[in-house]
C-alpha cells in the first residue's frame, strides 16, 4: 500500500507551506485538513487527543501499511517527505551541513521572523500583550541579523548547501519570502532576494497562497 498524506495546518502559517512546498517540488499529493489558531482550534480536546498532544500544528499524517502515524514538526515532516530525492544530499558533510541551516532556521530565524509576522499582520500591534510589545525591538534585531547572515552567505553560492536547492533552501525561503509582512525590508538584502527568485523558479513550486489540496 502506497503511503497518502494528510497535513493538519493553518493556511497562515510559514511551517505548514513549507511541508507543502516541499511535497509539491518533489510531486507529491498531500491533502490538508484546516485549523484556526487564532481560534485555539488547535487547542480542541479532539485533536489534543488525536492528532498532537502539544496542541500545535504542522502535523503530517502518514497512512500507509503500518496505519495511521502522525508527525509533528515541520523540518522533521520536510525531511521524511523528501529522504529519498535530491532535496537531501549524497554527501555526509553536505547532509550535516544542510541540518546546521535547518536548525538555525528553527533557533535564529523563525522565532523573530516569523514571530513578528504573525504577532503585527495577523494579531496586530494593539492587540499585543505588554510582554510581547517589550520583545519586538528585540526580535527586530535578531531578525535582522539572521537574514545578514543569510544574504552573506548567500553572495558566496546559490543555494545555501552544495550546487542546487535542499532542504535547507525550502525551509529557509518560507517564512523569509513573507518577512515584509513583520517589517523586515528584504530590498536591503539583494542575495537573499535573488535565492528568493531562483527558488520560486524551481520546476513544480507552488506559491504560499496556492499550495496543497484540500
């Protein structure tokens, strides 16, 4: 029995395109099944029960012979969709250098990027708790470094690991291709604005707005 795949995400949201984005690259059907966060839908005791206890989203659901398994994580989902392509490289310390962009990406990028997106596009400034308001000088900075990290990096190849796109790549471009959204001006990092164009014009990529089946 061939595996099908059900992703349980909020459209909104930068981790769940990337599983999307990943699976579309390499053609892979996935369904989705959709969650309000702001709604705490997420939060609902069904899916606390069954489909994660952390009550957060992405999860991928795995149908296949051993059942119906649920994966939670959006980089740990990317790579079981892509274990076997050419979205993860041959050579071990390309492999291990691809997972180091894929950890800062989680550690350095998404919690101030990401974050700001969503707490001033979705949430709105005035709406911020005034813990939150203390964070967004903060995030605004290291958000900012994460991406002058990026575009030099970036100004020394295409990709950021080896000679074409990996998995490094998709996660990195997700939440990085909507940053304006959290004020982040990506006119200022002109690498990183050509790794976006050079991604969005990858044979079978799907933009944010258009991406999985429902």
């Amino acid at each position: 029995m061939a595996e099908s795949y059900i992703l349980h995400e909020d459209l909104r949201s930068g981790n769940c395109y990337k599983i999307k984005l990943t699976a579309a690259l390499l053609g892979i059907p996935i369904a989705t099944r959709q969650y309000d966060i702001l709604k705490g839908e997420t939060r609902a005791p069904e899916f606390l029960s069954g489909v994660n206890r952390n009550g957060r989203i992405p999860v991928l659901q795995i149908d296949g012979d051993e059942g119906t398994r649920f994966l939670p994580e959006s980089n740990a989902a990317c790579w079981y969709l892509a274990s076997k392509s050419a979205l993860i490289p041959q050579d071990r310390f390309e492999q291990a250098d691809m997972l180091r962009w894929m950890f800062f990406e989680q550690y350095s990028h998404e919690p101030n990027i990401a974050t700001l997106r969503f707490w001033l596009h979705f949430v709105g400034e005035a709406n911020l708790s005034d813990e939150q308001r203390a964070q967004i000088v903060a995030k605004r900075i290291a958000g900012c470094d994460a991406l002058e990290l990026m575009d030099e990096h970036l100004g020394r190849g295409p990709w950021f690991v080896g000679d074409r796109a990996t998995l490094a790549d998709i996660v990195l471009y997700a939440y990085t291709h909507v940053s304006e959204a959290g004020g982040f001006a990506l006119h200022d990092y002109r690498n990183v604005c050509a790794w976006l164009d050079r991604i969005a014009a990858l044979p079978g990529y799907v933009p944010m707005d258009r991406a999985g089946t429902s």
